[in-house]
C-alpha cells in the first residue's frame, strides 16, 4: 500500500510540474521571452550551412579526391538549395546485395547474435538483442537492426565507400564519423520529422543521413517522402529543451512535432516528393529536412534499406553508446568508426 501511495504521490508531483512548465512556456511566449536557443549555434554550422560557402574554398579543405562518378559542386549546390540530393550509381550492386544476404544470414541464426534489434509490438518497442527476439517478428513489418555495422566489415566498407566520402565530407567536415545505423526490410512509415531533435550530437547541425535503398524500390512499398527546402524552415520549440527533444523534459510531443512541421511546410508553399530510388544509388538528406515513410500499400513489397547518420569528431568524439574516448579508432576509407565498448563481443562478428 505504502508504495502505491508513494507512486501516485510522485506522479501527481511530476504533472504539477509539467502543468507549471506549460504555464511558464506560454507566458514566455506571450511576454515574447524564451529561456533558450531555438536555431542551431551559427558558431559551429558546417561550412556548406553557412552563408560564406563557396566551393572553391570546401574544395582546399577536403581530402584529395579523383574519378568520382558524379560532379561534387553541382551536388552540393543541389544538396545546400534543396536540403536532400541523390548520388547515382555510386554503389557496386554485388557489395549491396552482399550485406542482404548477411542480414538474411543474421536473421536465420539470430539465436546466435546480440546485435541490437527492434520489432513491431515486441517488447514495449524497446531495443533488444535479436537472439531474444522471434525470427518470425524479425522478417515482419516494423522490425529493425540496429548499429549493425559495429558487427560488419562488409557493412563498414560499404557506408564509408570512396564515392561517398568527399560529399560527406563537403557537407559537413573533414573529419567525420558515423553515429548510427538502421537496416530495414520493409518501410518505416514514419510519420513526417526531422532527425537532429532524436539523433543528438554535441553539435546538433553536424548530421548528415544516407538511405542506401538495397533494391530498387516500388511505389507501394512505403518509399521516402521528404519536403526539400524545409531544412531551411524555423525549428519547433519543444519547449524547456529548445530544438532538441527529451523524453522526460520536453512540454511537446512527437505527434505535434510531426503536425508542426506538415502545417509550416504547407503554409510556405513547399511541397511533398515521393521517391523511388535504386539500387547502387544513395539519398544524402540534412539533418534538418522533413522527411517520413509513406503507408506500405502492399504488404507483399519491401523496402530493404541501410540507412546511416553521420556526424564528426567534433559533433560526436566517442561511440553514441558509450562515451569512451578510444586512443585509436577504427578508420575506414578515412572516416572514424568507434567501437561500442558495450558490445565489445559483438564487433565484427558478421563475416
């Protein structure tokens, strides 16, 4: 009884709280005041993002590349006006198809991997190592791999390729780093967002994602929607936490966030894009792009994507699990890959 009282006590105390939060938000905002920053720090904006940009000037700052299957200036002016830009061809097929067949591989074995995993209406949809998971739930809808790069070589290699480093170092830094990845077999079905509010950085503007579409991908399979231009709209105040959203802190939830940005991108004239990617290619999109995942219409069809998130030394110095600072790195194709020091058994165990 004792502890059922102090529960309702404690949730009781905790929505007091958050009612007087509301109240001090909107007197802030009726007053005109806010207590904290609501755009990224102009300070520490990658180059690309600042209003000084030129190519020339990014072209001295890079590595020196050769032979790049694609013409960098015109697709960083593309990527800097629309906030989104498509690589073709960037990818062998054979190295594509290579990591579905080890996730195919993963998922038949799953008993035998901790490889982190998430599964539709599996576990309160909290993250869990797939060998706890049912393989049923691991081929359905909803499902995902998490970070499986840290436990593939193969994997590692094909998010750093050659053909996609000079960009991913144009738009950000020199320097950069991967903080995450997602595989998918069928579409997220997001609802719209953005992912710098979730995918935190020290330096919340060096992010940058790549959806690596490993088939082509139908029209009914739930393809990516995205907004261009709308990493350019004004951020959404969850309000105490600015810009940046925490579950236990934040006033607003992400279904406003989601109504937040279909209204402001509406009201400004921009307009939805469907699109349908293939195979070999790669979408780059910022940080700040509203994007999402169209309704699987049928069931039958998948969407089988690697997608990544970048960032740099700077924005992310250690592995996002682990906030260890490693003496050396792993290096690959000269962009930084921590190793989870909590999932030290699992590092590259994929082969």
């Amino acid at each position: 009884m004792k502890t059922i009282i102090k529960t309702i006590l404690k949730e009781g105390k905790r929505r007091v709280k958050k009612t007087y939060s509301f109240v001090e938000f909107y007197l802030n905002q009726w007053a005109g005041r806010q207590d904290h920053t609501l755009d990224f720090d102009s300070e520490t904006l990658p180059f690309i993002d600042q209003e000084t940009y030129s190519f020339e000037e990014i072209n001295k700052r890079i590595d020196p590349y050769k032979n790049l299957p694609y013409n960098l200036e015109e697709k960083l002016d593309f990527f800097r006006e629309f906030g989104y830009v498509v690589l073709e061809n960037v990818l062998p097929p054979n190295e594509v198809d290579a990591i579905w067949d080890e996730i195919e591989f993963v998922t038949e074995h799953h008993e035998n991997y901790d490889i982190n995993g998430l599964a539709h209406r599996f576990n309160d949809q909290k993250d869990t190592p797939i060998k706890l998971i049912p393989k049923e739930k691991l081929k359905g809808i909803g499902t995902r791999f998490i970070d499986f790069h840290d436990s593939s070589v193969r994997s590692k290699n094909l998010i750093t390729h050659p053909n996609l480093v000079p960009f991913l170092q144009a738009s950000l830094t020199p320097k950069i780093t991967v903080f995450q990845s997602l595989v998918f077999k069928y579409s997220s079905q997001q609802d719209v967002h953005q992912d710098f509010p979730w995918v935190t950085t020290h330096i919340p503007s060096h992010l940058v994602a790549a959806w690596i579409p490993l088939e082509d991908v139908h029209e009914d399979s739930g393809p990516l929607f995205y907004y261009p231009k709308s990493h350019r709209i004004p951020k959404f105040d969850f309000g105490q936490t600015g810009i940046l959203f925490q579950h236990k802190n934040s006033l607003f939830s992400p279904d406003k966030f989601s109504r937040y940005l279909t209204k402001t991108c509406t009201d400004l004239g921009l307009k939805k894009e469907i699109l349908l990617i293939k195979k070999g290619d790669v979408l780059f999109w910022h940080g700040a792009l509203a994007h999402g995942g169209m309704p699987i219409n049928d069931p039958s069809k998948t969407r089988k994507s690697f997608v990544v998130h970048y960032s740099t030394t700077d924005g992310l110095p250690y592995h996002r699990n682990s906030n260890v600072h490693e003496k050396n790195p792993d290096q690959y194709h000269g962009v930084t890959i921590y190793s989870n020091a909590q999932m030290a058994h699992q590092k590259d165990v994929v082969t």
